[in-house]
C-alpha cells in the first residue's frame, strides 16, 4: 500500500535546533539534505530557535505546527539527523 494522494496534501516536517552540543558525534540536517537532492524544497524545521534540545520538544513544537493552520492533510515527521530519503 502507498502513497496515493497527491503531494501538495503533505506536510513534510523535520526538528534541527542548528546545534549538537547533546549529541556531538551526530550530523544534524542529513533529511534536509536528502530532500533537497531528490528536489525537495517544501518541508517544514521546526526547532531552531530552541536553546538546550531535549526530545520531548517533539511532542510540543510538532502540535504547534498541527495547531497553527500550516499543516495539510497527511504530516510526514522525520528527524533531521537520523532519516535519508
């Protein structure tokens, strides 16, 4: 079973606070990146104006964006650090 809507129906939505301080071994933005190189541009960060990263953020900045009115009907959640495309 796939995907079968089109892709303007979904929200692509990722967390990067821009720091590894917690995890300094850890390349952050490797999902960003394998976007971008399938074409990619239309996804969402969330987390870069947050301080020390703890991953229960999670929880609240990804129901934020549900609350705010941005996303669509399907939401794809990946982490920025440990997903490929």
């Amino acid at each position: 079973m796939g995907f079968s809507g089109s892709a303007s129906c979904l929200s692509i939505v990722t967390f990067n606070n821009g720091r590894g301080e917690s995890s300094p071994g850890k390349r952050l933005g490797l999902f960003e990146e394998s976007l971008r190189a399938s074409g990619i541009e239309d996804f969402t960060v969330l987390g870069g104006s947050a301080g020390e990263w703890r991953n229960v953020m999670k929880i609240k900045l990804l129901l934020e964006f549900l609350d705010s009115g941005r996303a669509r009907d399907y939401v794809m959640m990946a982490d920025s650090a440990d997903v490929l495309l």
